[in-house]
C-alpha cells in the first residue's frame, strides 16, 4: 500500500512539474553584439525575464561570433522566432539604426511577415551605443521592422527613471534601455542602466505571460535540446580527456556558422597512444585503440566549442577517418566503427553522420590514425 501511495505521489509530482513547465513563458533574448555592451544588456533583460518566477529566457546571438565572450552562445534559426512567447530584441546602433547584422536576420524573415507567423507575439528593444548619437532614432527603425510584422511593442516609458543617478549621462527611452559604450566616465553599462534592463526585462515577462498562448499560429514547445550531458557520459563510464594542445599554427576547432571543423590524432597525456603503421609496429585491436583515443580528443574539442554544453550539438554531419596502413590494407571501415559508435553512443540519431575512410602511407606524428570531424551545433 505504501509502494502505491509512494508511485502516486510521483506520477503527481512528475504532472505538476510538466504542467508547470507548460505554463512558463520562453523568452527568447535575440541580439547582435561586436564588443560585448548589447550582450551586457541582455544578460540585465534576461535577469529580468527570470525574475518573474514563471518566464525562461534564452539568449541567443542572430549570428556567430568569434569574440571570446559571445563565441560559445547558441545561434537563434529564423524558423524558431514562433516558438517564444515574446522575443526581446538587442543590437548595437549603426549610424543611427540598427545593426548590419541584426537588419541581415530580420531580411531572412520575409516568410514568417508573408505568414503573418509573428503577429501578436510581444516583443521589446534594447541598444548599445557609442556615444549615444542617434540611439532613440535606433530604437524607433528597431521598432519600425517589428510593427510590420505585427508584434505588439512594449515599451519602458519612464518606468524606473527615479532611481536613476541624474549627474552623469544614462542611457534610459522610453522606447527601450540603451547603454553609451564609449562614455568612459564610469563602467558601462551604468548601475542604472543595468536596473532599467532588468526592469524592462521584469515587465516583458509579466506582458509575455499574459499574453501567452493567445496567438493562434504558434508552435507547441521550443526544442530545449538540453540533456544533461555530463549525466550521460558518466552513465556510460566515457571520460573526456583535456582538450589538447594545437601542435602548429591551428586552432583546435573553428566555427563556420553552426558548423564546428575539428582534426585530432591518438594524442594521450601528451604521447601519441599506440604510433606507428598498421601490421608493422601496431595490431588492429591497438589502432582500434588509438581510434577511441582520438575520438575523446574530438569530443573534448567539441565540448570546449560548444562553451562545454553538449546539448548544443545539433548533429554529427561527417566524420571522416585517416589510418595509417600499407598500401593492401583495406578494412578501414572497420577501424573507424569504433569512432562511429562512441559518435552515436553519446548522441543517439543526432550522432549519425556520413563517413569517409583511407588510408594513407604517413600521418603527422606518426600516429596510427586522424580523425577530421564536422559537427552542426546551436
Ligand atoms: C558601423 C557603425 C556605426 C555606428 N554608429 C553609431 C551611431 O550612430 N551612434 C552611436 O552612438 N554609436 C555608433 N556606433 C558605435 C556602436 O553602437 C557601439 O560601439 C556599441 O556599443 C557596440 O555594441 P556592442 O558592444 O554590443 O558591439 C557605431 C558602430 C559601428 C561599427
């Protein structure tokens, strides 16, 4: 009898969770930042944003960037913008406008205004700028893309401005909070300009929540795509080695839009494991060995570029193997479904790729084998 009541209990439990998560609204945080400030700003809205105890935020950048602060955030899709039950949108001001790449993204959504797919979703502004020349005329161009495809416009007004420190510039709107990066006579943004953002943040989430669930057009859930990874790994006893380092002029990976490039060979603690040519200084079963090796060096790559989330990693696209073999050998496919499965062991269907297998008569350092890897990520 206690066993029944202890199951009902949880099934009860595990229903209110799933309804409550149900009723949060998703927020998504969408900006273009080149030095950082608009990113600072979003980090004060999405502060906001999860205030309200029943708003999730996610802030997302409408294209990579290589800036070392920004490089591991997801990359927002076009086609998710449906999904969020409001959007708070960020970009530095360009010449009295919005940025060339926040203007890039919102060309791509000619489908979604055709559609009418974002009317009725709330959203909201928020810039940095220089000296602050032309900021509100920003927010308002912002704002004039928004209006055409029908979302509704939440302004701040004069909310919060009391409590603003009066003696030195700020960058409150009534539009929408902006910092003024080049200002140098204190940090920016200000403590102030920080308050407004989380205000602004706050309220967004109160107008998303009560808007929610009122548009018709809207898509059931946002993919959250984040399992917990480091759980899965430990599960399956696979330990990620320290992300080697580069041997020459490289890097350990490079992103191209949501495409991860990563090349590894058998390096373990420092050593090539196993080095050598198959069937004169090494056996299958050791380059079988090297092939995990330099596949958890490939994840650990992977790891550090996804800003050590692997719930970031969209799909394995291609995985490609080099083994260092005489000319006769030809059960290469063989060795490399040691990579493949450890590939589809972490990621399930998303570790599914397409191959490429040769051999070759050297490989740098004399290891037994290279791995070259390409990945779709967030
Ligand atoms: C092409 C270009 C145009 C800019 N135009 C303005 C402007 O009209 N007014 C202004 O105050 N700052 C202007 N700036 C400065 C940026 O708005 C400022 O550096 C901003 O803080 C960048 O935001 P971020 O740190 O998120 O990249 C401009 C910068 C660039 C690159």
């Amino acid at each position: 009898m206690k066993k029944i009541c202890s199951l009902f209990i949880l099934i009860l439990l595990f229903n209110t969770t799933q309804i409550m998560a149900q009723n949060k609204a998703k927020i998504l945080v969408l900006i273009h930042s080149d030095n950082g400030r608009t990113y600072e700003l979003a980090k004060e809205i999405a502060k906001g944003i999860e205030s309200e105890n029943n708003a999730d935020s996610y802030i997302k950048l409408v294209k990579p960037s290589q800036n070392p602060n920004l490089k591991s955030l997801p990359v927002a899709t076009v086609d998710e913008l449906a999904n969020y039950d409001g959007i708070a949108f960020g970009s530095p001001v360009y010449f009295g406008n919005i940025s060339t790449g926040m203007s890039e993204f919102l060309s791509k959504t000619v489908q979604l205004w055709t559609e009418h797919t974002l009317e009725g979703i709330p959203a909201t502004v928020f810039m940095s700028a220089g000296s602050g020349a032309g900021k509100e005329l920003a927010i308002q161009s912002f704002w004039n893309s928004l209006a055409v495809h029908g979302m509704i416009l939440v302004s701040n007004g004069i909310r919060g401005t009391e409590e603003l420190n009066k003696a030195i510039p700020q960058g409150n709107s009534v539009l929408g909070i902006t910092t003024m990066a080049s200002l140098k006579d204190v940090e920016r943004p200000t403590k102030g300009e920080r308050a407004l953002a989380e205000l602004q943040g706050r309220n967004f989430a109160k107008v998303s929540l009560a808007l929610k669930d009122t548009h018709p057009k809207r898509a059931v859930s946002v993919t959250e795509n984040h399992q917990n990874f480091n759980e899965i790994l430990k599960q399956k006893n696979i330990v990620l080695p320290q992300v080697p380092k580069p041997a020459g002029n490289y890097q350990p990976f490079v992103r191209s839009g949501n495409l991860v490039f990563i090349n590894q060979v058998a390096l373990k603690d420092g050593k090539i494991f196993n080095p050598g040519k198959l069937e004169v200084e090494v056996n299958e079963q050791q380059v079988k060995d090297a092939t995990r090796v330099t596949m958890l060096n490939v994840l650990a790559v992977l790891q550090e570029a996804v800003g050590g989330d692997l719930g970031r990693v969209k799909q394995c696209v291609q995985l490609t193997g080099i083994f260092n073999t005489k000319d006769d050998y030809a059960k290469h496919a063989e060795l490399m479904n040691i990579a493949s499965d450890l590939t589809a062991e972490v990621f399930g269907d998303k570790g599914k790729h397409a191959r490429a297998t040769f051999g070759a008569s050297s490989i740098p350092v004399n290891s037994s084998v290279e791995i070259q890897a390409v990945f779709e990520v967030e």
